[in-house]
C-alpha cells in the first residue's frame, strides 16, 4: 500500500466509525468525489481512496473490491470487469456511463448506476450564463479593460427582455433553462416531438411542430439534445441558413451537435450575431478558428462545474451504491432490473420485442407529440409480473429522443415528466398466437398501432401489424416499412431502388387486408423490408416519389 493510500485508507477506516467486527462490503472510490459522499459510504463500508492509483494498479487491485465509485476518468472494460471477481455495484458519479461496459457488467450481474440529476441545474445555469456572456460581451470587455483599456462604445451589448429563446431538447435541462428565461422576460419556443402539448402549456412555452420553425423565431438558440446519429451536426449550413440575420448559439450540451466549419462561416458573414460554447465534437480542444473570435464565448466544458453539482453527485452515487450493497432500492441502474428467474425464463425474450415495438411504433408516428401509450399483454404473458415489458416500450419510444439516458429504470419517470400517459391491459387469451404484444401510440388525436411477438426455438421477436396491415416477418436490426396502393410491381419498385443503393433485402412481407375493418380499405397495402444496412432517409423519400407510394419509415432497432 503506498503511502498516499494509507493515509487516506486510514481516514476512511476512521469514517467507518462502529461496526469493526463485522463484515462490511469494501469500496474504492478511484477518482475524486465530494467528501459528503466519501463520508455517506463510510457509514456504511470500508472505504479505501485511491485516486492515485495508475492503470496497472488498478487492473491488479480490483478483485478486492465490492462496489467502485467513478467518474469520467476510469475506464471500465470488459477485460477489467472481468478481474473484478468480488464487483457488485459500479457508481459512475455523474451522468454519462460511456467509460463502463454496461454489457459486460451486466452479464456479471453488476448493477451500474449513476447520478442523472446531479448537475442540471449546474448546466442551466451555465447555458444562461453563456447566453448573457455573448449577449453583453461580458469576456471581452474584462480582457479590454484588465489589459488597460476603457472602450465603453466598443462593447454595446443586446437585451434578453422580450427576445424569443429557442430551444431544441426539451427535457430536464431544457425546461429549467425555459422557466429561467421566462424571468428574464423572454418568450419562448421550443421543439420536442416526445413531450406532450400540455406540459408544454404548464410550462409556458410553445410548442413547435419542427426544428425548423424554431430557427425561424429564435433570436438565441439553445441545444439540449442527446447525441444520436439523427441529431449529429443538425446545426448545420442549412440549419443555420434558416435562423435569423442576427440571432445567437448556445450549446451547452454535445459538441458534436454543432457544424463547426458551418458555424464559422454563418458567423463570417454576419449572418449570426455570436455563438457560446461549451462542449465540442473533440475534446479537450484548445485551439480552433473561433477562439479568436470577438463575437464568441468559450468554455472548456463547466456546466456541471460547480461545488453544488459535484456534491449532489458524490452524495447521489453513493447512496445508490450503498442501496445495492446493503439491500435497497437503487433508482438509477442504466442496466436491467432484477427480475424472478421464474417470471424471466418466459418473459426475458419479450424484452427486446418490447423495446423493438416502442422504437417502430414512435417512427410510424411520424415526430408527432406522443399524449398516451398503450401497451396489451396476451396470452401466457399476461400471467406473470409484466411491469418490466411495459418500461421496456417506453425505453424503446424514448431512448435517443431525450437529453437524459433512457434506461429501464428510469423511462417511466421520464414518460411522466414529459405528460405521456402509459397504460397496461392483460388478458390471458391471445387470438392466432400463444402470446401477443400489442402496442398503441397516440397522439394529437390519431393512432398508430403495431403487434409482435416471440417465435421458435430462439425466441425470435416477429412483427405481426404495422399502419393496420397484418403479415409476419421476423425482426432484424435495419427495417423499412412503406405504405402504398395495393397494385402489381411494388415490390420489385421497392427492390431496385434499394439495389441502386447497394442494400441488400433480407427478408419481406407484404399486408393486405385490414384487421376487423380498420384501415384505409383493401386498396391500401403495407410491406416490411428488413436489410443488412441502415436505410437513409434520400433513399426512403426516392422510393415513395413514386406514383401510388403514400409514405415510408426507416427504422433502425
């Protein structure tokens, strides 16, 4: 043990406090954390703080320990994981788990948790504070005038009073970011097709219908989007093309939602007024074009530096580690909760069908705010606990659509928070199949439904309905579905223009008939591809231009 070890092992064995005879569970805290949290573990185990610890040491010291606290410095892979023989509890103090194998922990039955709310009103403010900075040229006058110069007439600034905020994301961080603004005086536009029309009424705020219309009313524009492949770079040319002559940036979420090149040269032509940034596609970055820049504000990443957030988030982490030590509740797992081995052998291959059916039902419904979600169990199914496949519906509506990570702890609060009313129906008789899944998307006053269910030896997840059409093709990871008028040749359309593409067709089938009278009648028809690549949207849209193609999907489960 080295000598910085020791000394901080002895501290922590002292803020153990009573209970030396027993067995207690053994934690590493690997990196620096709030010593409230530090103290909250050691009311309940043995603590030892090594955050001085190097890789090696680590990879060979592992295997001591029951639970290890972290944070974005310590990688935890699988190879790691694996040393881990004792690991019962991985805390990541903060929000993101990028640095855990969540998959590998899992498989070792290791619960991970984090500490999702630990910093957002950290990052609202902040996000407010960089709205200020650039609008006041706050920065640049301090520079100014500690370097000896008093240039009053240089440093004119503009008003937040009854300007339009603009907000893209509009979940935890984005609505504090919204209520601050409201103070301000400012009104406020947002868009975020998976919050309801009445929390946004709550809120204050209106609602857009698309990104676009919110860079057209935005005098400042806010980011607070997670990082998917549909949201990286949505600023870009063309976004920024659309935004007022004289607007402002803000991004204090994911450096890779901006076109940096692109915002350099909206900035060059004046046609934005200035941009605050914290987050960047690389990081740490510390040179770049912008830097120099009059009319930019830049921080190396701080929306959750702050005393009061890295306290919640020491003080978060380990309550949940010490919840999954000692017997407790631990609401903030980002892997599976423990279910009965009873109930999991037939419910575990319904899981992913679940997940697969949220995912496809939202993509049908086109970015249409979701009011309510049903969810019907048939069948065997419908016998047991089933809580878990209907969470597992919601993780698939909302994972990627939401600034917070969607888990299948944390999805049904994260539905509530953004007024989506969930609904579970169980009847122990399935009609064709031994088990159904039915799952029912509504919103704005229309429905899209879709069925599925698990078949074979392998339990293979199989989409039954989808746009009121019925037909049976098994799941695979790309599918693109397309809505059509019932006539000879829509197929083979279908497969030359993938073709073209290169993208190969894995399987298909094709509904006709609606089910006991819904649809549009037996004119219309809809047929399933499943690929072996992503289908891009120009490829979807190049399919339905032609004549009798009413609309496509591409879904990527």
């Amino acid at each position: 043990m080295s000598a910085s070890e020791q000394a901080v092992g002895t501290s922590g064995a002292a803020l153990a406090g009573d209970g030396a005879g027993k067995q207690r569970p053994r934690v590493l805290v690997a990196e620096k954390i709030a010593q409230s949290g530090i103290e909250l573990l050691a009311q309940h185990c043995e603590v030892v703080v090594a955050t001085d610890w190097d890789a090696d040491t680590l990879r060979r010291r592992i295997g001591e320990f029951d639970g290890i606290v972290i944070r974005s410095g310590t990688r935890l892979d699988a190879d790691l994981i694996a040393r881990a023989e004792r690991l019962r509890v991985i805390g990541r103090a903060g929000i993101g788990v990028d640095n855990v194998d969540v998959e590998a922990a899992t498989r070792r039955g290791i619960i991970v948790c984090n500490a999702p709310q630990s910093n957002v009103v950290a990052a609202a403010e902040h996000t407010l504070a960089l709205m200020l900075a650039v609008a006041r040229r706050v920065p640049q006058a301090h520079a100014s005038l500690v370097s000896g110069r008093w240039e009053r007439s240089r440093f004119s600034g503009t008003e937040l009073y009854e300007k339009t905020l603009g907000i893209l994301g509009f979940g935890r961080i984005g609505r504090l970011v919204a209520a601050r603004a409201r103070a301000f005086g400012m009104q406020v536009v947002a868009y975020d097709p998976y919050v309801s029309s009445e929390r946004f009424r709550e809120l204050g705020v209106e609602r857009a219908e698309r990104p676009e219309d919110v860079y057209a009313r935005a005098d400042f524009l806010s980011l607070h989007l997670p990082r998917t492949p549909e949201t990286e770079r949505i600023v870009d040319a063309a976004a920024l093309a659309r935004m007022r002559e004289g607007a402002y940036l803000v991004n204090c979420a994911r450096g890779e939602l901006v076109d940096l090149d692109a915002l350099k040269e909206a900035l060059d032509s004046g046609r934005l007024a200035g941009a605050a940034l914290d987050v960047f596609p690389q990081e740490p970055l510390t040179e770049h074009p912008l830097f120099g820049y009059d009319n930019v504000v830049v921080t190396p990443h701080l929306g959750a530096s702050t005393t009061e957030a890295q306290d919640r988030a020491g003080v978060q982490t380990a309550e949940q580690v010490v919840a999954a030590l000692t017997g407790g509740v631990v609401t903030t797992a980002v892997n599976i909760p423990s279910v009965g081995a009873e109930d999991l052998e037939l419910l575990g291959p319904f899981v992913p069908l679940c997940r697969h059916l949220g995912r496809i039902a939202v993509e049908l419904a086109g970015g249409a705010a979701i009011e309510r979600v049903e969810v019907e169990l048939r069948g065997r199914i419908a016998e047991r606990d089933t809580r878990l496949l209907t969470v597992a519906v919601l993780e698939g509506i909302l994972r990627g659509r939401t600034e917070e990570e969607v888990n299948l702890v944390n999805a049904p609060a994260l539905a509530e928070e953004r007024g989506i009313a969930v609904s579970e129906l169980k009847e122990t008789r399935a009609r064709d199949f031994t088990d159904l899944v039915r799952v029912t998307v509504r919103s704005n006053g229309d429905a899209v439904r879709v069925v599925g269910t698990v078949l074979g030896t392998r339990s293979r997840p199989h989409l039954l309905e989808a746009w009121g059409q019925r037909f049976n093709v098994q799941l695979e990871r790309h599918l693109a579905l397309f809505r059509y008028r019932d006539q000879p040749g829509m197929l083979g359309h279908v497969g030359q223009v993938l073709g073209r593409h290169g993208i190969n067709i894995v399987s298909a089938a094709v509904g006709r008939h609606p089910e006991d009278g819904e649809g549009s009648g037996h004119d219309v028809a809809v047929m399933v591809v499943t690929t072996d690549q992503p289908v891009p949207p120009a490829v979807i849209a190049e399919v339905v231009e032609a004549d009798g193609f009413y609309e496509g999907r591409a879904v990527d489960l």
